[in-house]
C-alpha cells in the first residue's frame, strides 16, 4: 500500500465552489485534482493499493481530509472536473471526526496533517532530499505541498521525516507523484534492462 | 528544444465543444490538455525549450495541429480547463496549411502526424521499447497516442521510428511526457547522487 498526502493550503473546506472555477473558487482545488488523477491513474485501470489524502486548510471549515482508496473508488474519472465533483460531494455531507464515505471510496474527516501524522510513517518530497532512484529501501507515505510551500508549522511537524528528491526540476506535485510511482513500479516488478 | 506529439485521436476541429464537458463535448479533450501541462510546466515556471503538439484527429475538420510553444506561450494556466479554452480559440479561427497564431505561443494549421512526421525525428513511447534510463543518447521528439492505440495508418507511419519505454507499467501519456522529462532533466544537469 502506497499513501500520498497533498496539503492544499486555499483548498475551500465546504462544496461552495464552482466546478467551472477550480483554481479560483476552489482556492487551487484543480491541484489536488490533479493529484487525485496522478496518484490513482493506470491507462485503462485504477492503482488500487494506492491512497491519496488531500489536506484541505482553507474557507471555511478547516482542516479538513478526504481520503480517495483506490481499492473502493467507482465514478472517477481521470479529469479534473470528476474529482472535483467528488470533493465537492464529500464537501457536502455533515463532518466528523471519523471518516465518513460520501461515495464509494471517498470519505472525509474534520482534522488535517498532524492527525494523519500519527497514522503513517510519512516521508517529504522535497528538491533537497536523498535522490529516490539511488536511495535504499523507500518508504510507503510520501506528504507534498501543493502551489506553496510548507506553513512553519507544517514544517514543525515535518521536521523529523525523512526527505527525498525525484530529481533537479523543481516540480508540481501531481508531476512529482508520477515520478514516485514510476520508481516504485521499477522496483516492484525489478525492471531493468537485464530482466526484459 | 525537445517536442512532444500527441495523437488526439476523437478531439474535436472545431471550437464547438464545452469547457465544461471537455472529455465527452471534446472527444476527450481533456487527455490534451494534460498533455499540454505535463509538457510545459515546472512549479512557477514554464519549460521554455519545448514544444507540445496536439494532432487532432475528430470532427468535423480532421486533422488539424495545434502547437503550443514553450518559448512565447503566455496566458496558460496548468488547469485543464485553460488549456482547453486556448486550443477551443484556436480551432475557431480560419486555418490554413501554414501555422497561424491564435494566441501568443499558440498556432494551428491545418494537416497532421504525416506533414508533422517530414519535420521532426520522431522517437514513439510505447511500453515495447528501449527503457529510456539505459539507452543511449536520447531523441529530442516523441509521439504519443491518447487514451487510444494508434490506427493502422498510423502505425504504418511510425513502422521505422525508435521506440522507448518509461517503465513496467502502461501509463497515461500525460504521465508518460512527465517520465521523460524526469529523465531528460536528470541527463541535462548530470544529476546523480555523485555530484549532489
């Protein structure tokens, strides 16, 4: 099982944003699904040992999290407008401090980075960590930022993770995730020039 | 300067589809679009040395190819929907067999991957080919196809084309253009962990 979780620090906490307005209404809600897409997405398939957790710190509820299980999701497509949809319908159920399912293998929970903290052994993906393609065993939960940086406080929390670098471009998050999974993907199936 | 092309192979010649059902009004669309992202952004930044061409293969004017270019593109936002709206402003000017600019960065001209095929020295991704991490000196122009296989024409066009792989498993090729330029980058900057 492989986790990510993709702080989105504007991203709106109701479903009072329009579909048509990701990024502005959303508060950059067209990152994250975007990084839905990336973290789930096969060609013609679903990655369904995969869970990706968007940490949504903006208007007016914060902190929010919706976790999207690629083992349980149905009706997602891979634009952006189909994962907005479901986050705006996760947006819109009544939020408690358990994960709720607002459809199949979506749920959502009030609480944000330091609750998922204490559930998984997180390492960062940042420009200045160990490379992945030369580091030894890589861990299975990686937490990204979306179009800013860390708050200082989400950098208290991070402090002690391990970190790690996908390469020398400074990239999205969504970019960055399919990076990982391709590393991940080579060392699952041992894929080298030798074995093919 | 690298390129990257991509076969669109239901996308819609004119502007008459919906911002807001790009994948269905569109002829999926929306696969382009992503296309256009993962081929020109980095974070707060665009690859100005690449070019994105989309080879639009639906109704009702097939084919028509829209370039989007690095260097002078502006106005571009990475959600789907912007790329969508400057491809739907490009379809709905008078296009000819020269490339016309439609918005800065952003041409078309009528013709598709056979006219594109005499310019460029085009590599395909495709998961039966050379994994780009061992190969050699890579190629600076690379076709994909969307969510569809190529056609039988199409394949003919490509028979004699070097093939590459990004990696074991069959992926989008939005996150296919990511791969390469995750490999392209590293060789640019000789990006090991030796001079880290």
């Amino acid at each position: 099982m492989t986790s990510f979780a993709i702080i989105g620090h504007l991203a709106r906490t109701d479903g009072g944003f329009s579909l048509n307005d990701l990024p502005g209404s959303g508060g950059r809600m067209d990152v994250l699904c975007r990084c839905v897409n990336t973290s789930l997405f096969l060609s013609h398939d679903l990655r369904r040992d995969v869970d990706c957790y968007l940490v949504l710190c903006g208007e007016p509820a914060a902190p929010k999290t919706i976790r999207f299980s690629g083992n349980a999701v149905r009706s997602l497509s891979p634009d952006e407008r189909s994962a907005g949809a479901l986050i705006k319908k996760a947006l819109d159920i009544p939020t408690g401090s358990e994960f709720r399912e607002a459809a199949p293998g979506i749920s959502v929970r009030k609480g944000g980075l330091a609750r998922l903290m204490t559930e998984h052994t997180f390492a960062v993906l940042d420009e200045t960590g160990t490379d992945i393609r030369t580091a030894g065993q890589l861990p299975d939960a990686f937490i990204l930022s979306d179009h800013l940086n860390f708050t200082g406080d989400e950098e208290t929390l991070i402090a002690m993770c391990p970190r790690y670098s996908v390469g020398p471009a400074c990239l999205h998050a969504d970019h960055t995730i399919t990076v990982v999974h391709n590393e991940l993907d080579r060392r699952k199936a041992q894929w080298t020039s030798m074995n093919r």
